[in-house]
C-alpha cells in the first residue's frame, strides 16, 4: 500500500507535481490545486482516503498531458481536524491556487467558507453539510451528496419498505449529523414517518446503554444513526449486543472499510446509505459504471483496496474541477465558477448538474442503501432496483 509520507508532516505546507519527476516538467504555467484536508486528528480517517484519490486523479492528469498542456500542482496542507487550522491553511495557500478543494470535517469547511467568500475562489467542499450551499454561495460547491439527500433517500427506503415509526440517535457536535437530522425533521412527515425517540450524543461519546434503552421501550421500527468517525464504531459494536432487533441504518460516513474493520461482525446485517460509486459493480454496463471503474482500478491497483466513499469524493472533485477548466478555457476565477455553476459532469459518485440555484448537483439517485454482508457492501433489493434505472446513463 502507498502511504505518502510527506504529506502527514505537521505544519509543513507541501507543494508536489503529481505524476511529475523534476520541478520543470510542469512548465511555466501550471494550474495550482491547494487541498485542505484532515491528515491528522479525529477526521483523519476521512481524510487520508480523500488525500490518495486527489493525488491519483491529478496523476492521471499530468500523465494524460495535462488540461491544455498545462500540468496540475497540488499543494496539500493538513488542518487536523480543527477549524481554526482550515483557516491558518486557507490563508497560507490563498493566494498561490486557482482552486482548492475543501476538508472533509464540516466544521472546518464551515469556518473557512466565509473566506472563500471573500477571495472569490472555486471552492469544492467534500464535506456534505447543506449549510454551505443553503443559501447558495456562489464559489461554494459541494462534492458529496449533502446530508439533505442523503436523509431523503433514507426516508424513501423507509416508506419502501414500510416503516412508519423511526427512532433517531445523532452527534449534535457534528454539522453534517445535524444537517442530516434537520433533513429528517423536514421531510419525514411528506415520507410518511414519524421521528421518535430522537437521542442525542457527542463526538466524544463512547456508551450509548441509555440510546438503546430509550429505542427499546419505543415503538420504533428502526433505528437510524448520524455519526462519524468512533462513535459510529461503538455504537454498532453495543448495539450488536443489546438485543435489539429492529435494523440499524448508518450513513454516508460509514460507506467505508474504515468503519468495517474496526466494527468487525458487529458491522454484519447493518444497512448502510452510501455513493453508487461504493457498490458500482452492481451497476449495469454504461457510462455510470465506466466512471467508477476508471477509479476502482487505479485506486485499488495502488492501495490494495476499494476506493471508500471518501475516495469517491476527492476524486469526483478533480474531475469536475478538470471540467470546468476544460469549459472556462483556462484558470481565470470568475470564468472556473461559471463553468462550475452550469456543469453536468459524470463522475463516480454520480452525474452532477449544478446550476444557479443548487451548488450540491446530485439526487437521491445516486445514493444506494446497502447492507453489509461478509464485510462487504451489498445493495439492498430496493437499491438494486433503483440503480438499474441509472446505472447506464
């Protein structure tokens, strides 16, 4: 497996030409990417999945020649999974990038976007808060499908498969677990589903004995979970444990051997909501499924594994940047962000089609719910059902 040390340096701002031997390959006039992402900390596990998959598209780039004959530096700078170092970063790389691609952690993203704001820099966040898009911003736009989506596409499997009555625990510390929690609220009742008991945790949290007991003495017919990182990993090991038997649905977040492996059997039998670009094997033949392979292969071939959720983010974000550049005709700022706001782009997390009003670009269609079987994703039925219809657009 390729680890690339360099990057994991604390406080050291690394500015590498990826696919690139000496520093005048890349001419005189490269397209400067800065990545900001949690290389270190509690979203580190995020974050490194997201660092591999930008570094490999940017290769293929560079091999490929470049976007028109210009080559990509990448400039990747660690914000620990603290807000306040997202903003030392952004301020450090600023002024030396024609684009950056965001952190993983909401909460990062959320403190560095006013900034964004004020240097009228495209900005593409792989985090999938939908505050930063809610109201639109106009040089703000999100990779992952936003917690929004991913909370309907939860509430359409849920009136598919008939349940009404739905308990939900979330980390209120967490901005994409509360934008996913928001979204329930919202939209459950148009789903027909009744949100109760409603349990809170923190990031911190590591018994949840209390959850259980309040899911237990409810009429719920399931329960779902917003979390990342280690609470999401407890909470299915004790809850494998508890005796409940209604299912338990994770989220995005969770679309990753990241979770798996430490979860271990626990994990088995889980319904777990991700990007078709996790299960695309289950896709038919087509343009969709061409798009995951091209990055299934390469990431695979280099690591030894799968490309996570994560790794569909980062690389989704070079390819519909390498887009827009291609579209605007070259790195000007203003001409990138409007190439971005009218782009359709097929990507492996889905086909994107942003415009003037929706930075976020991805349906419930491109969100399969999974269950979890030999330490595998597989779609559910319903899900296999669903992404026949778009597997080979």
């Amino acid at each position: 497996m390729r680890t690339p040390v360099p990057l994991f340096l604390a406080l050291i701002l690394v500015t590498a030409s990826a696919g690139c031997g000496d520093d005048t390959a890349d001419g005189d006039d490269p397209i400067r990417v800065a990545q900001i992402v949690s290389l270190t900390g509690n979203y580190s596990p995020l974050g490194s999945e997201n660092e591999k998959s930008v570094a490999l598209a940017v290769q293929q780039i560079n091999d490929a020649g470049g976007i028109g004959g210009r080559r990509i530096t990448l400039t990747v700078r660690d914000d620990k999974s603290q807000p306040d170092q997202a903003v030392l970063a952004f301020n450090e790389v600023k002024n030396d990038a024609d684009a950056i691609i965001g952190s993983p952690f909401s909460n990062s993203a959320l403190a560095t976007i006013p900034l964004v704001d004020r240097e009228r820099i495209p900005y593409l966040s792989l985090t999938p808060a939908d505050e930063q898009i809610q109201p639109v911003r106009p040089y703000v736009f999100v990779v992952p499908a936003t917690s929004g989506t991913y909370a309907e596409a939860a509430l359409q499997y849920f009136q598919a498969i008939g349940v009404t009555r739905l308990a939900v625990a979330h980390d209120t510390r967490s901005s994409y677990a509360a934008a996913g929690m928001k979204g329930l609220q919202a939209k459950a009742a148009g789903y027909g589903v009744s949100l109760a008991p409603v349990e809170e945790f923190q990031t911190t949290a590591t018994e949840f004995g209390a959850v259980f007991t309040h899911v237990r003495s409810s009429p719920a017919q399931a329960l779902m979970v917003w979390a990342t990182g280690a609470p999401a990993v407890a909470l299915t090991k004790q809850y494998a444990a508890s005796g409940l038997t209604i299912p338990l649905v994770l989220t995005g977040s969770q679309a990753s051997k990241l979770f798996l492996d430490p979860a271990g059997p626990a994990a088995e039998g889980v319904t777990i909501a991700s990007s078709i670009g996790v299960v695309g094997a289950a896709l038919p033949d087509g343009p969709q499924k061409a798009a995951i392979t091209e990055l299934s292969d390469a990431f695979t071939a280099a690591h030894g594994y799968p490309p996570p959720q994560f790794a569909q983010d980062g690389y989704s974000a070079v390819k519909l940047l390498q887009a827009a550049i291609e579209k605007a005709g070259g790195t000007d700022r203003e001409k990138v962000r409007d190439a971005l706001e009218g782009l359709t782009l097929t990507t492996p997390n889905g086909t994107y089609t942003y415009s003037a009003t929706d930075h976020g670009g991805l349906g419930t269609d491109y969100i399969s719910l999974n269950t979890v079987r030999d330490g595998t994703f597989v779609p559910t039925d319903y899900s296999k059902a669903k992404l026949a219809t778009v597997g080979g657009r």
